[in-house]
C-alpha cells in the first residue's frame, strides 16, 4: 500500500490529489499535519461510501461534522 504523504506548498497540504488550506478545511488540514494516513483512510472510506468516490465532497462533509458535531 503506498504511504501517504502530503505536500505543502504556499500554507496548502495536498492530499489524495485536494488541496487543504488552513483557512477552509482547519480541521482537515491539521489533522493532515498530525495523522496524515489515517486521515487519507477516512477520506477514502467517506468518499467511497457516500460520495460516489469525490475525494473533494467527502473533504467538505468530514470538516463540516468535525466543526459542527
């Protein structure tokens, strides 16, 4: 299994291919910081089963429930 490994350019991670910013996804993006496999696992997970496979829907559906749940 390839290793996750985000990027960061310019205050962006990229992950799965998704650019996160500290400003729209601050939840995602320090998780990403911290954890940055698990959180690839969940955003697959999420993406796959509610999603129809976009990694972008799932990133805005997971920062929601993490900021309002």
């Amino acid at each position: 299994m390839r290793k996750a490994i985000p990027y960061s350019t310019n205050n962006k991670i990229f992950v799965l291919g998704e650019s996160l910013d500290r400003v729209n996804f601050p939840k995602l993006y320090k998780w990403a910081k911290d954890n940055p496999e698990t959180l690839e696992q969940q955003l697959k997970s999420i993406a796959d089963k509610w999603h129809n496979g976009s990694i972008g829907a799932a990133m805005q559906a997971l920062e929601s429930d993490l900021e309002h749940g």
